[in-house]
C-alpha cells in the first residue's frame, strides 16, 4: 500500500479517490503509457538514475505541478516507480516486467475466477438440456409434426421461436377484428423481433381495417417495418419461422396449432402465403382508409362465393365479419341486379359478366 500513500500524498485524495478505487483493476483507471507520453518520459528519466526525488520528477516534467504530480502517481499505481524504503521521498524506476507482474496480478486472479465460474455455470446449464428436450418445445425440435393441444403450450412455442427468429417471419391472421388481448400479446412478441430487423409479413381479411384496435396494432408494426396487407376471402392461420418451422390451426380447436418442421410441408404452407400475397392488396393507413382496399375487392369475394351457393354461416367466416353484416351485403346486392332469390342472383351474376376472372 505504500505507492498508493505516495500517489495520495502528491496528489491529493481529491484527485486519487477515482484512481484508487479503480486500482486493483487495469485499464480501468487510465491508460497504460503511451511512447510519447509525459510519464514515459519520466519514467525514462528515472530509469536512468539510482533513485532520484519527488522534486527532481516534477521539474523534469515540465507542465503545470497539478498535471505533473498525476503523472507521478500514475507511475506508481502502475508500479513504474516506487519509494525506496529509506527516505520517504525518494524513489526508483522498477523493470516493466516486474511492474507488469505486480500491476496486472489482481487482473489475472479476478480473469481466472471468472473463467471458473463460467466453467461451472456452463455445466449446470448443460445439465438441464434432458429437462429441455422433454418440455413443448423441445419434443416440437424432435417431430417433423407435433399437435399442441393446449393454448399456454402454444403460446410458451410461439414465443420462444419468435425469440430465435432470424431472417422472415410470415403470418395469415383471419377472421377479420382480433380482440385487443390477442393484440396486446402479438405486439408483445413481434416488437422485439422487428427491433432485431427480422423480417415479417402479414396478411389480414379485409375487414379488419374497419376495426380501430387492429388499425392501431398494424401501424405500430409497419412503423417498425413490418410489411402488412389484407385480402377478401379466409387465407388459413397459419405462421412461418425462417421457412423452418410453420403452425397451422388445429383442427376442430381454436386453443391448438400443428406444428410442422418437415421441410416439404413447411414450403407448401409458405408457398401458400406467396400466392396470396402477390394478390393481397396493402392495408390501408388510417387517412388512406377506404381508398388503398376498395370496396370492390369485397363485392367480387361476396358475388364469387354467392355463386358457388355456400351459406351465408360459411360466407360470413371466409370474409371476416357478422352473419349480419354479410346479409346486409347480399342483400344491397340482390337489390342492385334485380335478383328474386339467391338462384336467380347467381343466374344474372353470370350472365352480365360481374364476377371478374381471378388473376
């Protein structure tokens, strides 16, 4: 502890406080001297003397006492130079080597600490990889398909591969409106995955841009980059990882998924979403609502699937909105081509041409 005296004698405990409590760890007081440095200089200075004073340093230095004397400490908390034991303001240059070993040891005790710590943390965390490989995910990494049952364990998978995500994520929402808590935790996953500057896609019925909740939702994603657009009739659920992993509804159960990670299956559902979305049309900001999605495009779904005689139920759940409301629809329709009846609609449908080609 006697350089340490020394430096808070020269310089003042103002002036070392920082420096003290920063000396048992190198680089992170100050920087180690440069070439053509003051203290290299002096340090050249005492290295060619037997011993040499406090005074005979700070004159040689040159610069103002206050800049000289923090040199001097530095010296000594690098261990450069240090008292000689007999008279108390003398002192001597000491070899690097020996400064080296002396400056750096607590670095090398504190690094060798650390590096067994890591060792012993990397085991237990290696021990738990069985525990792992037997969870939801795990047992998903394992099958080329996997049924999950139960909305937690859905919700535990998605979110851990969205976490690992790291080229393109794809999504097909439909069904139109989606409640604010399902919002809530969607944005609580795709934030952080937008902010990594993953990729994501999504596409939504195009009634879903009538609701202010998922308009909100949308335009926080595409201010982060996200890419969104709609269409007019049901595109599957389904979500894609880095075209590696993909969900797709479980059958018969809103609260499950199929997980599918067999290479064929998983680029026929990506396929899927391809295509939809070279026709889907981009979903509108709020001040451009009702121009980017004309309502054109939800008259041909309504005229196409009014000819093909699905009821109203099936209709309704493929255009994202109420019974109701379709109702409404087909009737302003009916209405407006001077239809009877549902037959008789599908009649005149086809023969003044409405019901445009699908591209």
């Amino acid at each position: 502890m006697a350089e340490i005296t020394g430096v808070e004698a020269m310089v003042g405990a103002s002036g070392t406080s920082g420096r003290r409590r920063a000396a048992g760890r190198p680089g992170a007081a100050t920087p180690l001297p440069s070439p053509d440095g003051v203290e290299s200089a002096l340090y050249a200075y005492a290295a060619a003397r037997e011993s040499l004073s406090l005074d005979e340093l700070l004159a040689e230095a040159q610069i103002p006492e206050e800049e000289a004397r923090a040199a001097v400490g530095r010296l000594l908390e690098w261990r450069l130079i240090r008292p000689t034991g007999e008279e108390a303001d003398r002192y001597v240059a000491v070899p690097p080597a020996t400064a080296s070993t002396q400056f750096l040891m607590p670095a090398i005790r504190e690094l060798h600490e650390r590096q067994q710590e890591i060792s012993r943390a990397c085991a237990q965390l290696n021990a738990l990889i069985p525990v792992y490989e037997s969870t939801a995910l795990g047992i998903t990494t394992r099958d080329t398909v996997q049924r999950l049952t139960d909305l937690a364990t859905v919700r535990q998978v998605l979110t851990e591969l969205s976490a690992r995500a790291q080229g393109e994520v794809l999504t097909s929402q439909p069904g139109g409106a989606r409640p604010q808590p399902q919002l809530d935790e969607a944005l609580s996953r795709t934030t952080p995955l937008l902010d990594r500057g993953v990729r994501m896609r999504t596409i939504y019925q195009y009634t879903a841009q009538f609701h202010q909740p998922t308009v909100q939702h949308v335009a926080l994603l595409t201010e982060r980059g996200a890419e969104v657009r709609t269409v007019g009739d049901a595109l599957p659920r389904m979500i894609v990882f880095d075209r590696e992993t993909a969900f797709i509804d479980l059958v018969g159960t809103r609260q499950g998924a199929v997980v599918l990670r067999d290479p064929s299956l998983v680029t026929f559902v990506a396929d899927s979403f391809e295509r939809a979305w070279a026709q889907a049309l981009a979903f509108p900001r709020p001040e451009d609502r009702g121009q980017a999605a004309p309502p054109e495009q939800l008259r041909q779904e309504m005229l196409r699937l009014l000819t093909e005689g699905h009821e109203d139920t099936v209709v309704a759940k493929r255009l994202g909105m109420s019974v109701r409301t379709l109702q409404r629809h087909l009737s302003e329709i009916m209405r407006t081509i001077g239809a009877r009846n549902r037959l008789h609609a599908g009649y005149l449908i086809h023969e003044a041409g409405l019901l445009k080609p699908a591209n």
